[in-house]
C-alpha cells in the first residue's frame, strides 16, 4: 500500500525533501509555519496545503517534520496528536534534544501513534539531490514501514537504536561539523594570507589527507566571501547550545563546542546569523 505523506517545514531542507517524495508518489500534503509558503508548494507539486495541522494529520499514514527548534517539534506533535489515525508515524527530521524526541515519542505513544528522531546530515545540496545521510532513533518495525519515506531523499539511512539516539548521533554530527569547519576555514584563511592560488590549493589540499566535504563544497565559495550557499550559522549555534548540554552531562571535552559557539555568537552579534557556516573565516582572516 503507498503511504500517504504529509511534510511540516518547508524551508532550505524541507522543501527538495517534500519534492522527493512527490517525486515518489508518496506526498499528499505540506504545511509550513508560513502558509502562504506552502500553499506556493503546494501549487508546484500538486498537493495539498491544509490550513491546520488537524486536517493534515486526518489525511496522512506518515508525517515528517523539518522544524528549528525543540519547542516548535512538541507544539507540533501536540497540535497533531488528537487527530493522527491509530498506527500513523511521525519522524523529526529536525535537530533537538534526545530527551525532546523521548517527551515527543511518549506523546504520541499516548494516542496510539509512532516517532522517529530522524536527524539528517548532508546540507543543502543532500536535500536537493535525495542523498542525505538519516540517523534514525525509534522501533526497528516502524522504521521500516517508514522506510520508503526516508528512502526518497537519503543516501543512507541507519537505526541507531531506540528512540533518542538519532539526536545523539546528530550531535556528534555536529561536534565534527563545527570542528572541521574551524579547520578548514583557518587553513583556508593562512592560505589566503600566503598569497596561494585558490584553484590549486583547494584541488590539491583535497586529494590528500586534508580533503573533506567542507571543503570540497565551500572552499572555493568561502574564499570569495559567498555566504549564501548552505546551512545558517544561526543554526548550527542553535545546534551546538543542544549538544554543549548533552556533552556536559557527558563529561567530555568540549572546546571545539565551546570555541565554535563563542564565534558564532560574535558573527552573528555582526549581523551575519544567516549566511552559511563558512562565514567563520570572516574572523581567521588577519584583522
């Protein structure tokens, strides 16, 4: 049986993510915090924009969630609780607390429905082109009910256990995310200063043991001062707040964590909150 899909958030990620699976046949309906955005989507696919979260929830088998904030996920898993049918599946694909995504699970556990924490590494251009990498937390059962979902715009999805553990894998995602990108973009900005000729240096930096995605993909972009390519520094500090906590409860190290929020609130303080990550090199460079 094809599953019915809804899709809540349709910003950078969100929106090629709901294409995919319209592409596939599965999406049904969308719904954005801003109507009007998902009524425009809407148009273009050729489904649905439901004026609540009610109606939404009455129509679909599977809801996927893209939303920024730990508060916005409960709100919305409340606002579709009392109207989802028995069995239905909800997946988070935003970047919470493990502990939201348990309070999430035990919600709808509640009304007889299902969660998965979904978080999704692969920026921008893995939403565009359905090759996201899913770390799934939740029952190993409903994941594969949910599987022709996720399949529609990932690359690789994995069960990492049960429910909560999606979010931890996503903020050891990001520890690695922030530290590469201090790397990179020091390196990039040393480069810079030297006098080296970007269309060698990155080619050849990335044939080696230097190469990585950061670079690959925002290298040449961050060396023009191009900030608009991909994920907001907004929120990958809003991330890393997340996992500050979680790495504290820990116990770990967490000065690549701490060093990285101490520079993204200073870009953002300049104004610079929605540029992409790579901004960072604005405060590597000399002066």
């Amino acid at each position: 049986m094809t599953l019915k899909t809804g899709f809540i958030g349709l910003g950078a990620m969100g929106a090629p993510m709901a294409a995919h699976l319209q592409a596939r046949g599965l999406l049904v309906a969308v719904a954005n915090r801003t109507h009007a955005k998902a009524e425009a989507l809407a148009a273009e696919l050729g489904v649905a924009a439901p004026t609540t979260l009610a109606e939404l929830a009455a129509r679909c088998d599977v809801i996927a969630l893209c939303v920024t904030a730990d508060a916005d996920v409960l709100a919305t898993v409340d606002a579709l609780a009392a109207h989802l049918q028995t069995g239905a599946i909800v997946i988070d694909h935003s970047t919470v607390a493990p502990a939201t995504a348990q309070q999430a699970a035990a919600r709808l556990a509640a009304v007889g429905a299902h969660f998965l924490d979904a978080p999704v590494s692969g920026g921008v251009e893995g939403a565009k082109n359905g090759k996201l990498s899913v770390m799934v937390g939740g029952d190993a059962a409903v994941l594969e009910r949910a599987r022709p979902v996720l399949e529609a715009y990932a690359l690789r999805v994995t069960h990492l256990g049960d429910v909560g553990a999606g979010q931890a894998t996503k903020a050891v995602n990001q520890v690695l995310v922030a530290g590469i990108a201090q790397a990179v973009c020091e390196g990039l900005a040393l480069g810079e200063a030297l006098g080296l000729d970007p269309e060698r240096l990155i080619p050849t930096l990335g044939a080696g043991a230097a190469g990585n995605w950061f670079l690959e993909k925002r290298g040449a972009t961050m060396l023009r001062s191009e900030f608009s390519v991909g994920f907001k520094l907004a929120l990958l500090h809003k991330d890393l707040a997340i996992v500050n906590g979680i790495a504290a409860q820990a116990g770990t190290d967490r000065h690549v964590i701490e060093q990285s929020l101490a520079d993204y609130a200073e870009l953002m303080s300049q104004g610079y909150g929605d540029d992409d990550i790579s901004a960072l090199i604005r405060l590597k460079r000399k002066g």
